[in-house]
C-alpha cells in the first residue's frame, strides 16, 4: 500500500513521520486514517468505522486531531507530486442529449493528453466560455503558451485575454 511518498514498503519515512511521533498508535495507522480522509469523501465517523473493520479501535475524534495536526504535510506532499501540465491545451465541444434537451460538454486536454477539465452547460455563448475559462485557469495555476480550439467565434474572446 502506499501512501504520497511517505509509505515505503510498509514503513512511513520522511517528514510525515516526525509529525506524528509520540502518538499512542503506530505510524501507520496514523498515516492510513489520514490518507483515508483526504483522499476519498469520508468523514470522520465513517473512517473510525473503516478502521474498525479492520480491527483498530479509534474514535472520530482522534481522526480529527490526526488530520488537523497533519493535514497540511499531507496537502505539501501531494503539492510536490502533482503533475506538471503541458503548455499548449486543446478545448473541444461536443453536443450531447441528456433527457432529450441538447447540453454542450466543454473539455480541456494538454499536450500530454491529461484532461484537464469537463464542464456540462446549457449555454453556448461568449460569457459562458469565459467563466469555463476563468475557472479553468483558477483551478490549474497555470497559463498555457498555445490554446487551440476549433475556431468558433465564442472562443475569441475568453482565449485572447
């Protein structure tokens, strides 16, 4: 199992280690709730209940100390793994049918071919582009070099700014 560059072959190394040190359980454990939490839409009952099944006995609290005192390591470490984007992104538009009323799929691709956003909407206009590209932008930290699309006028003016 492995967890964001901490857990190794079963042993947590790293800084993530120092910061749980001193804790009634083991390391792994600790790591394991934390990862847990952030990870997947758990709350905290709900990872003391996974855990259970799995033989440890912890309460939800402990899991919300666990995360509040380790969450930001956490957060750094997967900061450091995330991939980095290519600089020219390809934005497409497809028409789809979802209960028989035509919606507009918007989909970001980078050079690499990592998707880099999808967003259904209703409208096809210039300030509906513009907010898909504002929170494309938000979303990412980045700015590409190129932007190409299929040249429709509603492009122009979000790609140009």
């Amino acid at each position: 199992m492995t967890f964001w560059l901490i857990m190794v072959e079963g042993v947590v190394r790293g800084q993530y280690a120092a910061v749980v040190q001193g804790h009634r359980y083991p390391v792994e454990i600790i790591a394991h709730c934390v990862w847990l939490y952030f990870r997947f839409p758990f709350s905290f009952g709900e990872v003391e209940e996974l855990m259970l099944e799995r033989g440890v006995i912890v309460s939800h609290e402990t899991v919300r100390r666990w995360c509040a005192k380790s969450g930001q390591s956490y957060a750094n470490a997967l900061r450091r793994r995330r991939v980095q984007l290519g600089d020219k992104w390809y934005l497409d538009e497809v028409f789809i049918k979802i209960d028989g009323k035509r919606k507009y799929l918007w989909r970001v691709v980078d050079a690499d071919g990592t998707v880099l956003d999808v967003l259904v909407q209703n409208r096809r206009d210039k300030a509906a582009a513009r907010r898909f590209f504002r929170r494309l932008l938000k979303t990412t930290c980045s700015v590409p070099r190129v932007i190409v699309t299929d040249k429709l006028r509603s492009y122009a003016r979000p790609t140009a700014r």
